[in-house]
C-alpha cells in the first residue's frame, strides 16, 4: 500500500533591489581636484540617467579624485564609505604621490 503525502508550500516573493555604483577614479593637478569631481559628476550624470531609463535600476555615481601631489576633497572620505571594503584615503595619497614621482623621474632620466 503506497500513502501519498502532500507538501503544501509558500510562495514568498522576494525584492531584489540593485543598486549600479559608477566609481570614477582619476589623478589629476592639484588647482584642478574640486573642477574635475564636477566635470566628473555632470560628465557621467547622462550615463546614470540612461541607465535608470534603460534598466530601471537606481544609479549613483562616486567620484574618487585626488590631486598628483596627494590633494583630495573634502567629499573624498564620505564618497569612499559608499564603496563596500576597507579603503583609507593614506593609502590612495600614498599611491597617487609615487606614481608621479615615478613619472617624473622618467622624464628627468630621459632629457639628462
């Protein structure tokens, strides 16, 4: 004799919300940090508004500029926090400053 059991089971249905985060990284010259985060943000505001439109997904975007000499914003730490992970804003002055010694000690290697 066979016995047949039923399951009944929920349906759930769930939200799934994505969230697109443009991240903009650029090095630039120091007089030029707080003009390039702004030519930044209205350069990839269509971007974001296409995206919206497109996909129908929210869309933020996230400028990281920091000036060849270690110069940053003042929106530079609250920008980072929107990015998931550990970031320290030592470590991406750190980088932008050896990278430009690096290139100028090419340059200088290169007329001598």
């Amino acid at each position: 004799m066979y016995t047949c059991l039923l399951a009944k089971y929920e349906t759930k249905t769930f939200l799934i919300i994505i969230i697109i985060k443009l991240i903009v990284v650029a090095i630039t010259a120091d007089r030029n940090v707080v003009q390039n985060e702004a030519e930044k943000n209205l350069k990839y505001k269509s971007l974001c508004i296409e995206i919206q439109r497109m996909w129908k997904l929210k869309c933020t975007i996230i400028p990281a500029i920091i000036g060849a000499t270690g110069i940053v914003t003042r929106s530079l730490r609250k920008n980072l926090e929107a990015v998931p992970g550990n970031h320290s804003i030592d470590s991406l002055q750190k980088t932008a400053l050896l990278g430009t010694s690096h290139i100028i000690r090419k340059v200088l290697q290169c007329e001598a």
